[in-house]
C-alpha cells in the first residue's frame, strides 16, 4: 500500500500546535521555543514526515542549487577539486549540478544557460573558456577557482610562491639544466604565474631553464605523444646532464615519469620530477611524484564560504574579493 504524505494538518494534530506553528518550525525555526522544536521534531519521526521538497521550492523561491562548471575530469585536479566541493554539503546545506565543459565556449555558455533555468542560487565556475566579465552580468553570485577572475571573486592558490618552492627544490637537487612544461595559457589565468615563478628563481640563481608552452588535448594518448618529443628534445640537446622538470600539472608529471622509466632512465639521479596539485595520482604513481599542494580542502570551503556570503547578501561586491591560498611542498622520491 502507497503510505499517506504527512501534512502540515497532520503534524498540527498530533501535536496540538497550530499549523502557523508548525509552519514556523520549518521556515522559521528560530521563531519557535527550542522545547516545542523538540515536540514537532519527535512528532516528525513518528508519523514517518518527509520532506515535499518540490513544494518548499515553490513556496520559498529558493532551490539550495549551486551550479558547478569545471573544464574536465581528465585532468587530476579538477576531479580532485570537484569531489572536495560535493562533501561541503553536510557543512553548507547546498546542493550541486555539475558539467564538464570539455573546453568548449559554446558548449558552457548551454550548460550555463541550463544551470540558470534551474534557478541556481550561485556558480562555482573553474572552466576557463567564458571570461569573467560574461559571468559577472549571468544574474547569480559567481565564484572562480584557478581561473581568469578580474570581474568576479575567486579562490586561488599562490602560484607563484609555488612555482619558486618547485624550481628551488631542483636547483637545491643538483639538477645542471631545469625546464617547466605547462600549457600555453592566457597572462590572466592564475596558472600563469607558475611560469614567472620558475623564470625569476633560475634567473636569480643564474640557472640555465626552458619554459616549454604545450597544446595540450586532455587526452592521454595525444599528451603523451608530444611530451614524448620534448623528452627527446631534451636528451638530444642536454646529453649527459640532469636535468630538473617541473610540470603545471600531477597528470603530466606522472605521463613523464612514465616515459623516463620506459627508456630506462634514472629518477632522481637522471631526471628530477616534480608536479603540481597534489592530486591522488602524485602519491600513487610507480615512483611518488613530489609535488605542490594546492591544499584542495581549504580552497573548497574557501568558495563555499564566499559564495554562502554573496548569496545571503544578495548583491555583487563592487570590488570582487579574491583569496590566495598558500601552498605546501610536498618532497616525494622523484626529487630525493
């Protein structure tokens, strides 16, 4: 037999309060005297209450949606960063609708139109490919993580004090030549400044170094085939010499060291590896990978708490606010 809804007639009832009162402790509950909380919550459990969840949606306006863009789950951190987001729910009550954009514009100006047909109540957004300026006018509380963020608040690490503890630890390592690999990426994105870092430390310790910009794909076969070809690059021009890599990303890193041991190179002694992120993929490759903690957790209730204080505001900041979060070097065997 299908069992009856509980109402809020049925509630009243039971309790002999009156239905403004158990309206109260739902909307309001505050308003209502912490023992008769206890009556109505006892009384919930009894005559097995559940949630209309649709309906407190229509009554209230308000949906508890928060939207999630992120550019892929190819790359470590993205999957990384979303799962930590997801488990902020027991701490802000929020909900999520999540898309992949797959670094296409159009496809995320569709998923941002659908996320605000759902009447979103904010947008985390890590996808690159809509500037800020596009979001800031999108109708809702928005708040990036790693990205592009002139228009809007954002979440971000310290790149630059990353990249100097990375390059740093090579040069510390013995290493003769260093080279950072990352993806050729616009000046504005906060991942930019892992490049200036990496320049200024060699140039400081009058350190010979490349910077190599790739065009990465997000997908494993075609990232692999062009680091393959920087690796050949590398033992042609700087035969004999060690050599110190420093990635942008966990998953490049672990596509390199992977490379390095197919040819049967030494890691630490020949090659010195070190990535970025400190996504699961650094700690469980063959040889862990040392890496640049992005301290994921904090940066996620970092956005949570930002975007929950837009949201009850009600209104964009004239001025967007932007929070750096220090990262931690992390030594592993590729650099010891």
């Amino acid at each position: 037999m299908t069992k009856k809804n509980v109402t809020y007639n049925d509630i009243a009832k039971y309790t002999g309060f009156s239905k403004t009162t158990v309206s109260r402790y739902f909307n309001n509950p505050n308003s209502v005297t912490s023992e008769n909380r206890a009556i109505i919550s006892d009384a919930l459990n009894t005559l097995g209450y559940r949630e209309n969840k649709v309906a407190r949606i229509l009554a209230s306006g308000k949906t508890e949606f928060i939207g999630i863009i992120v550019p892929n789950l190819y790359l470590h951190f993205y999957a990384k960063m979303l799962d930590t987001l997801l488990s902020t729910y027991e701490k802000y009550g929020y909900k999520f609708i999540v898309f992949a954009g797959n670094d296409n514009k159009d496809e995320e100006r569709r998923y941002l139109s659908e996320l605000l047909a759902y009447k979103i109540e904010g947008l985390i957004m890590m996808s690159h490919t809509i500037p800020s300026s596009e979001l800031a006018r999108c109708g809702v509380p928005v708040v990036g993580i790693e990205r592009e963020d002139e228009n809007i608040c954002s979440v971000n690490t310290d790149n630059y004090m990353g990249a100097v503890q990375a390059t740093s630890l090579l040069i510390r390592g013995g290493c003769d030549h260093l080279i950072h690999i990352n993806s050729d990426i616009d000046e504005k994105t906060p991942a930019y400044r892992r490049i200036r870092g990496f320049r200024d430390t060699c140039v400081s310790h009058r350190k010979e170094h490349d910077v190599t910009l790739c065009n990465f794909k997000n997908s494993y076969s075609e990232d692999r085939a062009e680091l393959e070809q920087i690796i050949d690059r590398l033992e042609k021009k700087y035969p004999g010499r060690k050599k110190g890599i420093f990635t942008s990303s966990d998953t490049y890193a672990n596509i390199i060291l992977n490379i390095l041991l197919r040819r049967g190179k030494a890691v630490p002694s020949d090659y010195m590896l070190i990535g970025f992120d400190n996504s699961p993929i650094s700690e469980e490759a063959m040889i862990p990978i040392s890496t640049i903690g992005q301290q994921s957790d904090i940066m996620a209730d970092e956005a949570m708490s930002m975007l929950s204080e837009l949201m009850e505001k009600g209104s964009t900041p004239a001025a967007p606010e932007h929070r750096i979060i220090t990262p931690i070097l992390i030594r592993r065997e590729t650099t010891d």
